[in-house]
C-alpha cells in the first residue's frame, strides 16, 4: 500500500499546505446589534468563516468521503458510547494524530 505520509513532503510545500489549510472559504459578516440599556445603536460586522457560523469557538465544518461501512460502525460506537457521533470522531481523530506526531514528530501549528 502507498504510504502516505511519506509522500506528503511530494504532494504540496509547506506554503501549499499553509494556504490549504489556512484559506478562508465563504467568510461572511453577520451582524450583531450594539446593546446599551434597553435602546439598540449602531450593528457591529461579525466577521467568521460560513462553515464556523453555529459551531463552537475553534471548530469548523468539514465534509468528508467514507465508507458506508465506516459510518456505520462509528454510529455504533457513538451509540455504545453514548456519544455523539462528532464527538466519537473527535477521538479517532486525536489518536491517529497523537500515533502519527510521535512516530514523525509534533506537527507545526498552521
């Protein structure tokens, strides 16, 4: 099997890598109503990126191409958990990033 992480180096630079990830894609300026007492002034832009609008601070959405089988099966470890489903692909994704960090070290902040 193709390993990957090896090639990684060879698929983009690490200022492709930083434009990859760091992009901006449908940023959009909602606005929020300045509250003072009980009178409303002037709306402040609320700049965010259209796939971080509803979520927590620091996460995003992200669309991915799985297996159904794979679905399936972290359903059911959400359910068996008693979790949800995000939050069960969560810790997959922290473990395979945790195992890959200490097999080629820490992973730059980008």
């Amino acid at each position: 099997m193709h390993n990957v992480y090896n090639n990684i180096s060879n698929m983009a630079t690490k200022n492709k890598l930083k434009e990859l990830v760091g992009r901006n894609i449908g940023a959009v300026k909602p606005t929020q109503p300045n509250i003072k007492g009980s009178e409303s002034v002037e709306t402040t832009p609320i700049t965010r990126p259209s796939v971080e609008i509803g979520t927590k601070e620091g996460d995003t959405r992200a669309t991915f191409i799985v297996s159904k089988d794979q679905v399936k099966k972290m359903k059911y470890i959400a359910m068996m958990s008693d979790r949800k489903i995000k939050d069960e692909l969560a810790i997959a994704l922290e473990d395979h990033i945790a195992k890959w960090e200490k097999v080629h070290g820490e992973i730059p902040k980008l």
